[in-house]
C-alpha cells in the first residue's frame, strides 16, 4: 500500500504526542491462526492488518485480507524485515500481524488521577512476572476481580502475545491494563496520590487476611522464583504474607494474583 510521506512534526506538538499515545496504546498480536480469530471477533476493533511481503499466495493470507475487507480494515502491506520490526518475533509471526484497539491497554499517567481516590480502590502490579501462561491466568482472575485493574511493567515482564490471549481465555481484551516503564518510580507517582503499596512477601508476619487497607492500595506480586526484588520491597508500605498450612512454602503466582484479587475485593 502507497502512502503518501508527510514531513514528520515536531516531538513537542499535541499532534505527535496525540498520535504517538495512540499507537502506544495498541496491542499487536501476531500469528494466523491468533489474527484470524481476531478479525472474526465482532467485538475487537481491529485498527490494521498487517502482511509480509514474502506471504505465499494460500487460502489462510487470502481468508485473512477477506475478513480485514469485510470490516473495512486497512491492510498493509511490508518486507519481511519490517513485519518482523511491527510483531517482534519473527520466529512465531508467520508474516501476520494485527493492530487491536483497546480502550483499557493505557499507560497509568493517562488514568492515575482519574482513579478512585478512596480505599476501596485495588490494583494488583507485577514485579518481574516472565511466564507468558501465568501472566494470561494473572489478567483473567484481575478481570474477573473487582480489582481495577493491573500495573505492568514494560522493563522484565513477559511481553503481551498469543500465548497471553490463550492463557487469559480472552478477557485480555475485557481488562484494564495500567502500562509502566519502571515499576518502582510507577509506584512512588501512586504513593504521592496517596495510595500504599503492599508486597507479597511469604516471609512477612502480617497476613493478608488481617490486613484492613485504610487507603487506596497496590499489592504487587514478584517474580516465578525470586518474588519481589529488593527495590520494590524498600519501596513497600506493608508486607503481606498468605497464610500456609503442612509444610506448604510458596504458590504459583497465578494462584497468588487469584487469593489477592478476591481477598481483597
């Protein structure tokens, strides 16, 4: 597809950083069978199509350009390092891409002063979460949760793919998903509004079930083998620890992100 080049503008300019939140905004999925299954859903709005030029002629690429067409979704098309650049993973893309709007994929400092300032108000954040499978069934229970929604960093987190929509049965698309660069200074902006933060932590002495949260509160939840790294804990306003019985020493994080979201709710 021929564009027409416009002269870039200025970083500065509402215009760029209007344009540029809104293409930060977008999830990319990736794979044929993933991008087909979203341009059948109805309910997804679909922004782009994206194709390699390498594609083969086949039924799937051209059952794929029919659904883009039926939606009247702009399809682009680009060599295969450029696809490569658009799904980052050229090993799993299969030359496909899809650019998905989703109105709770933000960055925190779009929603952060929109948020219920009372302390009711929960989020769960991630600190290091790397397995695909368990951050999908992380964004399922949050959905599912009266939790407002989850605090994800961009630096050590498992990144959103195919696998995540598979493991979240879906409800990716139905969740509110606060974006971050760094966790710990996302968290410090929370703590400046008034909100606590509160690590899970097997070692604390405070369990979670007796902790009565008196202000807007973020529990965050650390990685698969090492749990919550040394600067979130500093951090921290409260350590929690669930309650463990016969020997049992730890959960799966999944588990763990499930007990906090219903716990607390």
């Amino acid at each position: 597809m021929n564009q027409r080049k416009q002269a870039p503008k200025p970083p500065d300019s509402i215009a760029y950083k209007q344009k540029k939140a809104f293409f930060d905004n977008l999830i990319t999925v990736y794979g044929r069978n993933t991008c087909s299954e979203v341009l059948r859903d109805p309910q997804l709005k679909v922004y782009r199509l994206h194709l390699a030029d390498s594609n083969r002629s086949s039924a799937v690429i051209e059952q794929l350009v029919n659904l883009a067409k039926r939606r009247d979704i702009e399809i682009c098309h680009h060599s295969r390092a450029q696809l490569a650049h658009i799904s980052r993973n050229s090993k799993q893309d299969q030359g496909v891409a899809c650019d998905i709007e989703h109105p709770g994929y933000r960055h925190y400092s779009e929603v952060i002063d929109q948020l219920p300032a009372h302390s009711a108000t929960r989020l769960i954040a991630l600190d290091g979460v790397t397995n695909p499978q368990n951050l999908g069934m992380i964004i399922r229970s949050v959905t599912a949760s009266k939790v407002h929604g989850l605090l994800l960093p961009a630096k050590g987190s498992a990144e959103i793919s195919p696998l995540v929509i598979k493991a979240s049965s879906g409800t990716l698309f139905k969740s509110n998903i606060l974006r971050c660069e760094q966790l710990d200074s996302a968290l410090l902006d929370f703590q400046r509004r008034g909100y606590d933060v509160a690590v899970l932590d097997a070692g604390a002495a405070c369990d979670i079930d007796a902790f009565s949260p008196t202000a807007p509160t973020i529990y965050v939840l650390g990685n698969e083998t090492e749990g919550v790294s040394a600067g979130i804990v500093n951090r921290a306003d409260h350590r929690l620890s669930i309650p463990m019985q016969r020997g049992v020493e730890s959960l799966n994080v999944a588990v763990t992100a499930a007990l906090v979201a219903f716990m607390t709710s």
